[in-house]
C-alpha cells in the first residue's frame, strides 16, 4: 500500500456522508497484532477532536498512520496537522481536481475491471460530471489495490490539502454476515462507497447518535441534505452484506447527489471554490 499522503476532515452529516475523512464500517484491524499496539492519550485527544469516534471502536497503529472507525485510515501528517483552536474537522478535493480524478485498477483477477467501471459510473453519472473519475494505467492519483490483511471489504483515507490522500485498499477474501463471498454487485458498491470517502464523505450517521455523543462530535450537516439517509452509498449501519446493508443498495441515493452538489457543483457557491479547502466549525 502507498503512503497515505494527506487530510484532515469535514464532519458533514449528510444523508449521504459526512464530509471526510476515511472509510467504510467496522474493524479493519490488521491481522499482525505488531500493528495494533495502543494509540497514545495524545493522538486519541487529536481524533476526537477532528470528529472520530474512538470508543465504540478502539483506533489501532496502521503503517504511518491510524485507522479509525473501523476502516479510516488517518495519517501521521493528518493528525499532526490538526489544530484545535482552528477546529479543521475535515477536507475535500480542490475543483479542478474534482473534475479529473485518475483512478488505476490493480485488482488484477480478483475483482473484474466491469465492477471498478460500474463503481465510478456511479459518481459520474449520478453527479452529473460534478465530479469525475477516469481509468488510467499509469499516473494515477489513487491506486485501487489488494490488501489481504484487512477486516473490512474497503478501506481509504480522506483528501488532504486539496488532493487525493491514498489508495483504495480492498480484501476480496471478506466474507458477509451469512460467511458468503460478496457478489460483482456488492463490490461494486463497496467501491463506491470507498470513492466517496476519496471526495471527502464521512460516514452517514444519524445527529443524536448515542455514539456522537459519548465522543462529543458535532456533526455539521451538509446543506440541502436530510439530517440521516438509510439509502446512502456512505450509510455503514448494517453488517457486511445483511438486508439492507450498502452492499446490497443499487449505485448513490438523491441525498449523495445533493451532497456532492454542494460540495462541488459549478456556481460559486460551491464548497471546492472555497480559498479554504478544510472546513471549519459550519459549512
């Protein structure tokens, strides 16, 4: 896996996402248990105030960095980056970018280069070109790569300083609830929501969430989005590929596409033509 490079993270409670940092539900500890040794008082500090829980799911050590919730990985460089008077609680991509994110396939035979293709049209056209991602085979602002060593289908980070902050990592040995292997249909929304994570979308989550408030994270909401989409691409409250779960939903709800609007749709007033990339306490 490539180095994660940067971010921070907009804690948007859209009723797609809230706006980002990193990826997708439960525990993507690593296997080696050398990688789960215990995050420091400090940097437990740092993430809560960036908006992560980090009590119903302990953070573990993860390479350079820290993966949070479950699937987030959060940088060194990110947490360091962090500053509490400012109260940054997230990033997204710079417009230009937005419009021309390279994306390169090296799942080789595991998943078929379709489901990555069927992923992506998911954002393009839904979006309406607000934002873009192209297949290339080199020169690729995120890889899409096999990391066996995950608990979780998918796992990415957020954008950091305007750009693409790592690749999308995936374990095409996960099984679902019921032990099954995930179907092309599910990977491909499993690939989906990983890419909204790219574009800075936090998890969907409901604003009176028990979990938002033993951590005291306010969630900003994105606007023109519901307070809470159970139909969301970004929506993690239901096991790997149970009834109802992302796995087994069909491409982004209307909220997704209002969310990605707002963020980076033409017009001034939308949030990539910000001078500021990083939110901070409002939208």
């Amino acid at each position: 896996m490539r180095n994660l490079k940067k971010s921070l993270k907009i804690l948007a409670i859209s009723s797609v996402a809230l706006i980002s940092i990193k990826c997708q539900k439960e525990d993507i500890n690593q296997v080696d248990d050398s990688q789960t040794t215990e995050v420091s008082s400090e940097t437990l500090a740092k993430l809560q105030g960036m908006g992560y829980d980090t009590t119903f799911k302990a953070p573990t050590l993860y390479e350079n960095g820290v993966v949070v919730e479950g699937d987030i990985m959060i940088s060194n460089e990110q947490i360091d980056a962090f500053n509490f008077e400012k109260q940054a609680h997230g990033a997204i991509l710079n417009c230009n970018k937005a419009k021309n994110i390279k994306v390169r396939n090296r799942l080789g035979n595991a998943i078929p280069l379709n489901v990555v293709k069927k992923a992506i049209g998911f954002w393009n056209r839904g979006t309406n070109r607000a934002v873009k991602f192209v297949l290339v085979n080199r020169n690729a602002d995120i890889d899409i790569v096999i990391d066996n060593r995950l608990r979780e289908p998918g796992a990415t980070a957020p954008p950091f300083r305007g750009i693409p902050n790592g690749d999308i990592e995936i374990n095409p040995n996960i099984l679902t609830v019921a032990g099954k292997r995930l179907t092309n249909n599910q990977w491909a929304q499993v690939i989906a929501h990983e890419l909204g994570h790219t574009l800075g979308l936090r998890h969907a989550r409901r604003q009176d969430s028990p979990i938002n408030q033993l951590t005291g994270a306010t969630f900003v909401q994105i606007p023109g989005t519901p307070g809470f989409d159970g139909r969301s691409i970004m929506d993690v409250s239901k096991g790997i590929g149970a009834s109802g779960s992302v796995e087994n939903r069909v491409g982004i709800s209307n909220a997704d596409k209002k969310a990605i609007k707002a963020l980076y749709g033409s017009g001034s007033n939308s949030r990539c033509n910000k001078r500021n990339l990083v939110f901070n306490d409002q939208l």
